[in-house]
C-alpha cells in the first residue's frame, strides 16, 4: 500500500494547530486534494487538534458528500469551492484563533489590508514590505452554500489569494501542497498579531 505524504504532513499541522491553541473546541476543519474529483477532510465534531488517519473522510468536490456516509465537516462546501475554482490548491486550513476572530470584527469593512510587515513575505509571491496584501472579509453565516457564492462573486473583483476570514468565526486559508497553507496560515497568524497589537497602541 502506497503511503499518502500529504496526509501525514496534514495530520501533523492539525497536531501543531491545535498546540497553537487556533482550533479550541471542536473548532476548525482541514483537508487535501485528492486528484480532480475527491478531498480528504476532517469529519465534523472531531477535536482538531487529537486527529487520526481515520478522521479523514473522502469527499467528492462536486457533492460535497462522503461515500462512506459519515459527516464530512460543516464547511466542507468552502473546501469544495476552493479546490473546484482553484485547480492549483492541494490543502486548504480552517482555523479559530482569537486573533483572527477578534480582528475580523474589529475591521468593519469588506477586507483586511495589510501593509508595511516584512513578514508579508512569508505569502507566496510577496517580495515587500510596501505592498499590500488583501484578506477578504465576509459575514459569517450558518448557510455555507450561500457563504460559498458570496465568495465566488466577491472573489470577481478581489481575487482570492492565501485566504479569507469570517467575520467573527476566523481564517480559512490555504496552498498548493499543506507545507504552502502551514506557511500561509502562520504568516497570516502573525500579521494579524501585529496588525491587532498595532491598532491597540495607536488608539491610545
Ligand atoms: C465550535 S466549532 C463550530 C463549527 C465550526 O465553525 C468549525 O470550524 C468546525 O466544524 P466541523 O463541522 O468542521 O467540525
Ligand atoms: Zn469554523
């Protein structure tokens, strides 16, 4: 039997999120692509952070379901979306951090922007400080199709990149293999420390 990489390196960023303290609870969903057709994600209820092999359910992108019959994740439709739209993404992230929950309330607006870190190059295709770096924000919802089109539109004008939050909910990010969404998720984890440490000091 061939062994699948990619799921192990999952399985150990899921371990290494959940030390983060950025998947509490229940909190969190996390998969791989799995050829055109298929992903590998998290079942739903499961504690992030104490995986195994067998919380991972196959689910095909155009259902949304599992063969087996068990429940694949509550957001699965955004895992979905992402890997259907975005044939370059091997692994997508979903966490709940208090800073990514926190900040995506504290913005008001439709994005997050992010300017003038040197750690933005910590993105893939970053190379300064002086860019900007735009993280969408959308209006949590409990209705994930819909959550879904809003991003598909939305993403018309603002082509998504690296990831988006939920307002109030956290971060959902990703990359072409788990090492590229690892990356992303703890480069975007830091800006959103500064950027909220920032915005604290400079309304005093
Ligand atoms: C307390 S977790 C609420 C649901 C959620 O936002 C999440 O990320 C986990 O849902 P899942 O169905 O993937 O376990
Ligand atoms: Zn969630």
């Amino acid at each position: 039997m061939t062994e699948n990489l990619q799921l192990g390196a999952l399985l150990a960023a899921c371990h290494w999120i959940g030390q983060k303290g950025w998947s509490p609870a229940t909190g969190g969903n996390m998969s791989i692509r799995e050829g055109d057709a298929h992903c590998l994600i998290t079942e739903s209820g499961k504690d992030k952070g104490s995986l195994t092999a067998e919380d991972f359910l196959l689910v095909e992108l155009e259902s949304g379901l599992a063969p087996s019959g068990r429940r694949p994740s509550a957001e699965t439709g955004l895992h979905t979306m992402l890997y259907s739209r975005y044939p370059e993404t091997g692994a997508v992230l979903h966490t709940h951090s208090v800073n990514s929950t926190v900040l995506s309330r504290v913005e008001r607006s439709g994005a997050l922007v992010l300017e003038g870190y040197e750690m933005q190059k910590s993105l893939s295709g970053q190379t300064s400080h002086l860019d900007q770096v735009v993280i969408p924000i959308f209006d949590n919802s409990q209705d994930i199709p819909a959550l879904a089109q809003k991003i598909i539109a939305s993403s018309e004008h603002t082509p998504l990149q690296y990831g988006f939050l939920l307002r109030g909910h956290g971060l959902t990010c990703w990359g072409r293999d788990v090492a590229e969404a690892r990356r992303h998720l703890e480069g975007l984890e830091f800006l959103f420390q500064c950027e909220l440490q920032r915005r604290l000091l400079e309304a005093k």
